[in-house]
C-alpha cells in the first residue's frame, strides 16, 4: 500500500530499503533478505502493486557489513564500529568472491519478482563503502592497498550483478561523494570508483 500510493502519486521511479543478499549482511538477525526462490512470491506483491501505473522499482541491496547489529557480521578488516557493540570478522577471500555471487544472484532473483533494477548500497558506511575507505580497509591482499584495490569487489559485484540481469535491468550505485571521516575517501578517489563503476556497468550513478 505504502508504495502503491508513491507510484499512484506520480513518483518516476522508486527505491525499495535496503535487503540484504545473504545472511551475514542482514541489519538486524531477522532482517530482510533476498537470497531464496521462495523470497520472490513476497516481492511481487510490491512490483505488482507498483506496475500498476507507470512507475519503475528497484530493490536496495544492501549488506550491512560491521553495521550488522549481530555476532555473525564481517567486513574488510576486524575494526569495530563505534555504533555497535559487535566486532566484525575480516572476510576471506572466498567469503568476498561468495558475496559478490550473492549480490549478482539476489539480483537475479529480484528481477524474477519484476523489479525494473537494484540499487547496490556502496555509501553510508555499509559493507561496500567500508572496502572503499581506508578508514576501515587495512587489507595487504588484492582487495586492500590504493583506491584501485579497496574499488576491486565493488566493481566485481557490478560486473557480477551486470552479467547475471542482462542489459535491459537498471543498475544504480549509491556512492558517497566525501566520507569526511578520518583516512575516509576523498574526490578525486570517488571520482576514479564512479569512472570504474561506470565501465563495469553501472547505468545511472547515484552520488
């Protein structure tokens, strides 16, 4: 009802909150998550409702990363948020290479359930933001070091979720311009994530 009434008002285009594409990423341990077969039927209620008029819809996915408000949350290294009492663990290799295939399947699915695209969350200290900055990020590994190796799975979800939606599937990237925080990111390393994000297939950039 609530988005039925945005899209009946007018609205262009509509962004859902943000649903995780695994377990580990949920805000909260029963968040939302877009992860099962079975999760799709939920999800065209709301691009039914939507589609009633012509207005578009595209699922946040958002991993929580050290935000996650629970004892099973990861990041880029083992740095402790100050807004929550729950330390992450640094993710493996293998665990970042299984979470960019749980971003492009998530994806998948959502559009199974007919949204028009995803808006993958890379801003506000989520998961994605959290590799990007140095503030967080102390990896030696490739996805560590310069802008280049922080940017590595951002990019790698977009191409990821790019290959497994097609063309015709929007794809939007929220990316903060400025972290203003201690070793944050600043312009002119956003501006190299936004070009490289752009190429990877990101169809509009949300700053």
């Amino acid at each position: 009802a609530f988005y039925r009434a945005r899209a009946k008002g007018g609205v262009g285009l509509i962004v859902t909150g943000g649903i995780s594409p695994n377990t580990r990423g949920r805000l909260a341990p029963f968040g939302c998550e877009l992860s099962k077969f079975w999760h799709v039927g939920k999800h065209k209620k709301i691009t039914a409702a939507v589609h009633e008029y012509p207005t578009k819809i595209c699922l946040q996915l958002l991993h929580a990363g050290r935000y996650a408000y629970h004892p099973f949350s990861v990041s880029a290294s083992k740095v402790k948020s100050p807004i929550n009492p729950f330390t992450p663990k640094a993710m493996s290799v293998g665990q970042i290479k299984g979470t960019i295939k749980d971003f492009a399947h998530s994806a998948k699915l959502a559009k199974k359930a007919g949204y028009d695209g995803v808006e993958i969350m890379g801003s506000e200290g989520y998961l994605l933001n959290q590799f990007l900055s140095s503030h967080v990020n102390k990896r030696k590994d490739i996805y560590g070091g310069d802008i280049h190796g922080r940017m590595k799975f951002a990019v790698d979800v977009v191409k990821a979720v790019r290959e497994a939606t097609g063309e015709d599937f929007i794809i939007l990237f929220r990316l903060s311009v400025i972290d203003l925080v201690k070793d944050g990111n600043v312009m002119d390393e956003v501006i190299t994530v936004a070009k490289a994000l752009e190429e990877a297939g990101v169809t509009i950039m949300n700053t």
